[in-house]
C-alpha cells in the first residue's frame, strides 16, 4: 500500500511512501480538502539526510495508531525541504517563534487558511525524556481546534501579521560601513576559539562566509587577527573527523568543540562552500595542505555525488544500516587486518585510532599530530612518511567502499549545484587540472538545457528526467554568479551573456522597488502568507547577498552602472541586519566590502588560447585577489563575442603585439603593463 506520495520525484517524499499516513505533497488538492472539510492541516517538514526526520517517520508515522488519528482529524502533508524552501523559510519563522528554537523535522498545524496555530520539532510517539508524545499533542491540538477555534484562529493571525513583517529589514544611507564591518569583526573575534578553531561552542558549523569576510580584511590594522582565525579555523576543520580523510569532502557539523565528531552526513552545499574556502585560504597563504583539501573535496564530488546527466547530487546520509556513521568508522583491529601489523600501527598512530576507540567504541579518523610532527617523532622521512599513508588510504577506502552506503539523495538543485560549479571552476584554474573545469561547465550546461522552461526561466529542482517548482532568488543569484567565475575560468563570453539574462529575471520579477532588496519568491511565483525578503546567511549566503555580490562583478565587467546603483541599494536595505546582528550574514558583509573598499577591474588583450596567455593566466590565479574581476579578449576581437563585454575592451590594444595588462581602480586607469610586470607587482 503506498500514499500519494509515491507519484513524487523527492527521495526524502518517497522515503514516506509507504507509510500508514495519507500523506499529501503539498498541491492544490490537499489545500482545497482541508478548506472542504474544516479539518487543519498537519505540515511536516523534513529532507532525505535528516537522522531525526528518519527517528520520527519509524516511530509515529509508521504507527498505525498515530496514522489513524492524523488520517480522521488532520489533512497531513509533507513537504521536502530542499524542494520548497519557500514553505520551510515562512513555517520554520511561526516555530521559532512559538518555541524559541528551530530544526527538522518541523511539525506545524495550519488553518484551512494555511496559517499556523502550533508547531515544534521532533516529537516522540508518546511522552519520554521529558517531551510531549505527539499522541498527546495530536490530542491537544484537535481538542484546541474543535472546542475553543476562535483562539486557534487569533493566535494563528497573530502569527501570521508577526511573520510577514520578517525580513522587511530597514533600509538606511547613513550607516557606517567602517564601523559596521569593525563591529564584525570585533564579535567574531569574541566568538572565535582560538585553541580549537571555529566560532562559538559544541555543535560547530563551518563558517564559511565569515572566513572570506575575514580572509578580506588581512593587513588592513596591526591588531587584527583575521589571518590566524582563518588559518586555525581551516586547519582544525582539515584535521578533524568533520573531513573524510579517506575520500575528501566534509560532513555537515561537529557535535563536539574539536571538529572530531561530525554529524556525518554530507551536503552539496557545505562542500561547495568550502572548497571555495580552502582555496581561497591557499591563494593567500599558499599553505599546499589547503589545496590538497580542496582538490580532495572536489574528487569526491566527482567520484561518488556527479550525475551522468552533468549534474551534482545533494547529499549523503548520516545513517547507513540504521546506525549513523557506521559507513565510516572503524576499529584498530580492522585497519591492522587491512594494512598489516607494521604498516597498521603507523597508520593508527598517525589517525588516532586506539583499541577502546575515540566514538562509542569506534574510530572516526582524525589528525590530532601533524604530519610533519609525527615524521620527527618515529623518526620516518616526511615524504615517506606521507607516500604510506596514501597508499593505505587507498586501501582502507577499496574496502570501505565495499560496505552498504548511506542513502543518497539524488536530485540536483540549482542553487546548490552553483556553489559547486563555482569551486570546481575556481579548483580548475589555480591547479590547472582540466577534469574540474569539465565538471563545472558540464553541471552548468545541464542546468540551461534541462532545468529551465520554455521561456527561459529557471526550474528549482531535476531528478530522473524531471524537472519541476519555479526557481528562488538564490537559484539565479547562485547561478548568475558562478557563471561570472566559469567566464573568468574560462574567457567563453557565453557565461557572461547568461549571467546578464539570469540578473535581468531577477530586476524583472524579484526586485523590491519600494523598499529595496529582492524578495526570495518571484512576483509570478504561488502566494503564499508571507512573502519575505532574506538578509541572513544560513547555512548558504543570503539570496540578497549573493544578488548584491554578483551585481558588483557585472557592474564593474560590463561598465553598468545600473548595476552597481541597485548593488548599493541591496546592501543599504540591509542595514538594520548588518548593524544589529553582522554576524548572521557574513556575505551581505563580502559585499560591503566590495562597495567600501578598492575594486580593480584586470584586462588582458591577448588571446586566451595562446599558450603564453594561458601560462600567465595560470600563474595570476595563485594569488588571492577580493574585489577584482577579470577579463580577457585577443587584440581586435569581436566576432562572436559578447556585446556586453564591449566597453571594458573599448580603446585597449595590446602593445608591441604583446600580451598587455590594463588595471583600472575607483574610476582610473593605470598605464598598460606587461604580463610579467603586473605578476611583479602582485608578488609585492
């Protein structure tokens, strides 16, 4: 017996298929049989690699008690998160503000008028460790609803006038950006554990807007220890369990203050993110551990989460055979059956695996020694030192890949699938391995050819041949902004023309002409109660962010000034967020900076195919260089490029038929140098 929910695409959707539950997708159908017969709505809100979403489908919605009393009283829906964040964003703001906490799964009761009354998290199925059983709430929320409706109702408006009002942030000319990105930096430098890396206490989320918010600032005052939270922060993050050691690619968080424990399952976004700050970190610093990191993290994109489509997959579960972590936790005992008594030590030695286990009994791999320091210690040469461990790598993974996998779940979504795209592109030129460019070109392309409609416009999310749900915001700002970097990557003016018509759907259908910014949905998108605007970073950058960060490269590669003008106004709207809570949008902050402090525009008249432009090229993406675009066109071309590039190339020539550099900064042009002088002056 299935539900209807075995006529969805959702893996996390058809996880519940099968359930006791008459559940619902959330469609016009559902909508209209709770106003029908005046029964509220049961909204619940998970995604496929939730470990307590999984607990409370085995424990209530696979009891047929609990089944039967939601299927007589309530209209039960479930929704995939990552598929309708839209839903999650309105719903997750009426349960933190009827519980002060959120998370998944939510559970919310609705009116017939989609309004919500009640809601939480995870409930048990009956009262322990001191929770309500959602046998109880069930019970006393149908008793709410059936005998004292008009307060259900009054809180539900309450809630609802109250949640509208979210992300209406005020708009301000005057602040000031100085202060406010001090202040930042000010908190999170309180915030930072120097000893462990990372912000804040157990459980620890990568921060990875707020490191390029802080790689940005280095130098800029004696006193400022941007450089080092960034470093302890990447290195901790690098050596811990969080990081898959045998494969690459990071879990989700870490339960504990030392990086060591992570929740472990794996998200598309997370990895994209922080390859992007691994690299960033390498640029910088030129620290080669960084890009070891980033490149690895790419390797298992490409190996285990690439569809053959072209697209990237979302996620890795926490739980394989019903346990979380299983999939990759070991003992010493195995390890040594693996590599060999000798070659078994060194590895454990190196990996802090131990006969009683760091994680209830097992192993989670973890670097708590540098390998530079254990190579003093042994004593073993460095390099071979580092050539054993790989290859025992190698041979725990053969194996490892042997066992029953965590789930997956398999769609691609636009927006998280940018991120990636975005740092495959960037992996691709500072290493120059040619397999993360044809990734991140081959991703994108599937997403103009297979996820869009007729007209053009993007579709949110792709599995098994279908796509389907009107993009968000972050979809075309993601992807408006990867398709700068796949142009910077690869000098094809086609990813500039598409980031152009991405930016214009944006202006046309999302943009705030009243009050500035951009709402998250779309003016021909489903209304919903609340139609909201967000400035806060999540776990991915804020919709707002990422449409003023990409604003500001095509202002400055395209001369538009139009552009940068609604760049400007995106940032002022968030004023009242980035003086009241800066840290809770770190990349709001990223463009700050690009509007507040210098912004070079790099051109270079040769031709990108050559074989001297290309070893210039290679050599200029070793250093980090924030609020710089580039661009690159051969002397006297313009056939076949992009109208829209046409201004930053107007009047430039290559000297003496050379490759020529032009660098232009706050509105002025510097004379024309050559390639090896301008690398001379970035080396400076």
């Amino acid at each position: 017996m299935t539900n209807r929910l075995a006529d969805q695409t959702s893996p996390y959707l058809l996880q519940h298929a099968e359930n006791p539950v008459n559940w619902f997708p959330w469609e016009d159908e559902a909508l209209q049989k709770s106003k029908l017969e005046n029964k509220p709505i049961f909204l619940s809100i998970g995604y496929s690699a939730c470990h307590w979403c999984h607990v409370m489908e085995h424990e209530s919605f696979e009891n047929q008690t609990i089944a039967d009393q939601l299927n007589e009283n309530f209209i039960s829906i479930k929704v995939d998160r990552e598929e309708r964040p839209d839903l999650d964003q309105i719903y997750m703001n009426a349960v933190q503000m009827l519980t002060g906490r959120g998370g998944w799964p939510m559970s919310v009761f609705l009116t017939p008028d989609l309004k919500p009354f009640y809601g939480g998290t995870y409930w048990p199925p009956t009262a322990s460790r001191g929770m309500p059983g959602f046998d109880q709430v069930l019970n006393a929320v149908l008793d709410a609803w059936n005998n004292r409706p008009n307060e259900a109702i009054k809180q539900s408006e309450m809630l609802t006038e109250r949640m509208q009002q979210i992300g209406q942030s005020s708009a301000s000319d005057s602040f000031d950006s100085k202060l406010v990105q001090d202040q930042a930096y000010q908190a999170l430098h309180q915030a930072f554990d120097y000893e462990n890396g990372g912000f804040g206490r157990a459980p620890k989320f990568p921060h990875t807007m707020d490191l390029h918010f802080l790689l940005n600032r280095i130098g800029q005052a004696e006193s400022d220890r941007s450089l080092e939270m960034v470093t302890r922060n990447l290195d901790k993050m690098a050596a811990g369990g969080i990081y898959d050691h045998l494969v690459g690619g990071f879990a989700r968080y870490s339960v504990d203050e030392r990086w060591l424990v992570p929740h472990f399952e794996k998200m598309l976004y997370d990895n994209g993110l922080l390859t992007g700050a691994y690299l960033s970190g390498y640029q910088a610093t030129k620290n080669p551990n960084y890009l070891t990191v980033a490149l690895e993290t790419c390797d298992y994109q490409l190996k285990y989460m690439t569809d053959e489509a072209g697209g990237f997959h979302s996620t890795e579960d926490a739980d394989s055979e019903g346990v979380e972590g299983k999939f990759y936790v070991w003992t010493m005992e195995e390890i040594k059956s693996i590599l060999g008594e000798e070659r078994g030590q060194l590895f454990c030695d190196c990996y802090d695996v131990s006969p009683q286990g760091n994680f209830e009994g097992n192993n989670i791999l973890n670097l708590p020694k540098s390998l530079s320091g254990i190579a003093e210690e042994k004593p073993i040469d460095e390099t071979t030192l580092i050539q054993q461990l790989s290859d025992a790598k190698l041979k725990l993974l053969a194996v490892r890949d042997q066992r029953i996998r965590p789930g997956k779940d398999d769609k691609i979504l636009v927006s998280w699938n940018a991120l990636m795209i975005d740092s495959m592109a960037r992996a691709a030129s500072i290493s120059q391995e040619p397999k993360y460019l044809t990734a991140a070109v081959n991703a994108a392309n599937f997403i103009f050819e297979k996820m869009t409609r007729e007209d053009g416009r993007l579709l949110h999310t792709y599995r098994h041949g279908t796509a389907k749900l009107d993009a968000y915001l972050d979809d075309y700002t993601y992807l408006a902004d990867c398709c700068v970097t796949l142009y910077e990557s690869t000098f094809d003016e086609i990813w500039i023309d598409r980031a152009v018509d991405l930016i214009e759907t944006v202006k046309t259908h999302f943009h705030d002409e009243a009050k500035g910014g951009f709402f998250y949905t779309a003016d021909d998108q489903q209304q919903l109660i609340a139609r909201n605007k967000d400035f806060y970073d999540n776990s991915v950058p804020s919709g707002n962010a990422m449409a003023a960060t990409v604003l500001q490269r095509l202002g400055k590669l395209l001369g538009r000034q139009d552009y940068l003008d609604l760049a400007d106004t995106t940032v002022k709207a968030a004023a009242s967020v980035l003086q009241n809570q800066p840290t809770a949008s770190g990349q709001m902050l990223v463009a700050l900076q690009m509007l507040s402090q210098p912004f070079r525009e790099v051109v270079v008249i040769a031709d990108p195919a050559d074989e001297e432009t290309q070893e210039f090229l290679k050599q200029l993406h070793q250093y980090y260089m924030p609020n710089t675009v580039v661009a690159c066109r051969a002397a006297g071309a313009s056939e076949n490029q992009s109208s829209h590039l046409d201004p930053i190339f107007a009047g430039k020539q290559a000297i003496d038929g050379q490759l020529t550099v032009y660098v232009c900064e706050n509105f002025a042009c510097h004379e024309p140098v050559s390639g090896a002088a301008f690398l001379e002056r970035l080396q400076q």
